[in-house]
C-alpha cells in the first residue's frame, strides 16, 4: 500500500476537505441495521454522522460519500459532490459502466467473500464426487444401489482469477489435496497454486483438468472469454463459474455439454439475472443453477471494508480496496 500526500489525496480523490468535513449517506436499498452500525463504527473515531440518502443531499455542496450498490443519477450529475463512492458488493462493473465523475475515489467490499465461495466451489466438488445428486435421485424413486465415489486427491482443478477470491479457491482445494493451477491476466504467482499461467498458456492444463473454476472479474477482456475456443479444450471437466455471468458465452456452454467437453456445470452467476422462463440456461443438461448466492455481501462485511478504507485514508494511504477503473477491479 502506498503513502499519499496531501497533495495525492486531492488530485486523486478530488478532496480539498478533511474527511471529518464530508457528508456519509448510504443508499435507501441498504438495512438500518448496516446504517447503524456504520454510525457506531465512525463514531469510536470520531466520525461524521451517517445519513440516509435523497436526491436533495446531491446538491447541498457539501462533498459526499456514497456507500451503496450503484450510485443514484442525481449524484453522477451534480459537478463535484460525490468525492468516495464505496461499493456495496465486489463486482464493480455496474458502477463502471454508469460512469462515476473524474477524480472520484471508489472502492469496494470483498468481506469474507472469498471464504464463502471457496467452501462452495469445494461443496459442490465434493458432493459430485460423493455421487450426492446421484443418491438424492435414487431417495426419491425409492431406488436401492450402491453407487461408487470418486476421489479428488491428486486431481486437477484449474482456476481463472488469482485475485482475492480465486486465491481462497486455491487454498481450498489446496487442502483438499486437489492441485490447481491458476489463470491470471499477469502470470504472476500466486499461494494456493501450483502454478500461473497467463490466458494463452490455459492450452498446457485445459485438457487434464478434472475441474475448471470461474472466478473472474467482469472487463473488456473477460467478456465472453469462456467459448468455443476454451470448451473445446475440455476433456470431460466439470465448470463452475462463480465469477460473473457475461464472462461466459452460454451457447457455447450448451454445446459442451451437449458434446461431452464439459461433464457438468455449476452456475451460481448467469449473463442475465434473474433469467427469464425462458432463458437457455434452464434447459442446459447436467447442470445446477444456485442463484448467486455462493458468495452474498453481508451488513457487517460492508461496515468493515468501509472502515478499512476509512482507516487507510486517515493515514494517507491508498485504500487496499480501491478499484483500479483501467482494469475493472
């Protein structure tokens, strides 16, 4: 984490105040309880108040903080009230492509995310091993047979994003004795891997993988990254996409699975939420839909990100949870 300035924190922020000066509002969406304990947590460092938002508080010229999901229309027109946009969830992309005002700080809450999804990509590997699926359908027919397991040491899982949630992964299946190698726009190593690699050397481990794990961020270079050219490489792999909908090309997803490159798939994110009746991916053999719902932003996650920020800027420290816009996380 770098030092900042005093000069750095106004030109990369847009603030010519202390932070004591700015005005906190969270969005209508979120809870009181969060409100409340957002107040509570300033207040032990002798914070400022924390509002609920509304339209009129756009326009007082007082600088404002905003901490919700996507950032209300009144506040990406007004000219320089919105200094610190804190983002409720981790993905950002809904608020990148809205299109905050020059200088505005924005960050973002990871919490415990990371923990979650991990347990739930292992849950999900684990029970397919188990045959779990297999002995609820047999439950149901009032079916008797033994049915046998697999086991996932020595296994294959490879995982595209190394980043805080994709490093979870790593040490999830790490100990669970299952190897993984990681996919990474850098190739920089990463703990919980056995390996990195960048995108164009997926080639090397597409094909021996048991297990091909979704945890990337949503960008102009991930969009629709998962096609074709990727589930063509599969061998009989299980996907799970964790990550965000619209990196996957669902069309391509179907003809994978249809052909037998993809075992089966997990979905807990899908390119259009929540899909219609309708929608391909209700009718996509092999395949569980979880209704994103494998990592959920809770009230205190949201609090403690915004605190850790809250702290990084009172040292004149660059936030470890700002976003870098360029790269869309």
């Amino acid at each position: 984490m770098s030092e900042l300035s005093g000069g750095d924190l106004t030109s990369s922020h847009g603030w010519t105040t202390e932070l004591n000066s700015v005005r906190i509002v969270v969005a209508h969406q979120l809870s009181g309880e969060l409100e409340g304990a957002l107040a509570e947590a300033l207040a032990t460092r002798g914070g400022p108040a924390v509002h609920r938002y509304s339209s009129q508080l756009a326009h007082t010229g007082q600088p404002l903080v905003y901490i919700g999901s996507t950032p209300p229309r009144a506040l990406l027109q007004d000219s320089g009230g919105l200094v610190w946009f804190h983002s409720s969830n981790a993905g950002v992309d809904a608020v990148l492509r809205e299109g905050l005002p020059s200088g505005v700080l924005l960050t973002r809450t990871v919490g415990r995310m990371g923990e979650r999804i991990a347990q739930f990509v292992v849950g999900w590997i684990l029970s397919e091993c188990q045959r779990v699926p297999d002995h609820l359908a047999q439950q149901r027919d009032r079916r008797w047979q033994r049915l046998h397991s697999e086991l996932v040491r020595g296994q294959l899982a490879v995982v595209y994003g190394t980043g805080a949630v994709g490093a979870q992964i790593g040490h999830a299946l790490r100990r669970n004795g299952i190897r993984s190698v990681g996919i990474s726009r850098t190739g920089r190593q990463a703990g919980g891997f056995a390996d990195v690699l960048v995108p164009g050397r997926a080639e090397e481990v597409l094909p021996q993988a048991r297990w091909v794990i979704n945890a990337l961020p949503l960008t102009a270079a991930t969009a629709g990254l998962f096609d074709d050219t990727v589930f063509r490489q599969l061998n009989e792999a299980t996907f799970v996409n964790v990550g965000r909908g619209a990196t996957v090309d669902m069309e391509s997803l179907a003809r994978a699975l249809s052909g037998g490159q993809v075992r089966s798939a997990v979905l807990d994110v899908l390119p259009e939420e929540p899909p219609a009746l309708d929608a391909l991916c209700w009718s996509l053999p092999r395949t569980t839909i979880t209704s994103h719902s494998a990592g959920i932003t809770y009230d205190e996650d949201v609090v403690h990100d915004f605190m850790r920020c809250w702290d990084d800027l009172r040292r004149a420290r660059h936030p470890a949870l700002a976003v870098q816009s360029t790269l869309g996380y």
